[in-house]
C-alpha cells in the first residue's frame, strides 16, 4: 500500500448481519474481494452486490450489511491515512 493510505480487509461469515457504522465507511473506496454483500437501506430494500463491485458506503442511508452467503463475503476497504496533509 502506497504512502497515506491504509487498507483493511472486513469479513462477514455467511448469513452474518452487521449494523451499519458510517464513522467506519468514511473516506474508503470499497471492493467485494470474495463473495456477495447485501445492502439493507433504513426503508428497508436490499441491494446485493458480487465479487468485483466498487462501492462507497460513506454517508448512505443504510441499516445493515449482510452476506447472504452460501460462504463469507470479503471487503477490502481503501481509505487516506487521516494523518496525510489532505485529510480533513
């Protein structure tokens, strides 16, 4: 990983929901490295999303993130390091 900025990998085992954080989606440019990921947004629609989808999940109207499985779902989460000069 180059200079200013940082990569963390999130997995959710199958059938794991986890609520949605948006302190922890900030500023990160998301990547489904394995797997698939549903989206659950606060009206109550689900969008799902396989391996190679982009997304940025920084101030969505979500509730959760799920895998639906039928194994885990791999997200690789790429983001500034809040310590380089053009973060703010």
């Amino acid at each position: 990983m180059s200079a200013g900025f940082r990569r963390r990998e999130v997995v959710l085992a199958c059938g794991e929901v986890r609520g949605y954080d948006v302190a922890a989606w900030h500023d990160a440019i998301v990547w489904v490295q394995g797997g698939e990921v549903e989206l659950e947004t606060i009206d109550g629609t689900w969008h799902r999303f396989g391996v190679g989808a982009v997304l940025c999940l920084a101030g969505l109207p979500l509730r959760v993130l799920r895998s639906p499985g039928p194994g885990p779902v791999t997200l690789v989460a790429i983001s500034r390091d809040r310590a380089d000069s053009f973060s703010g």
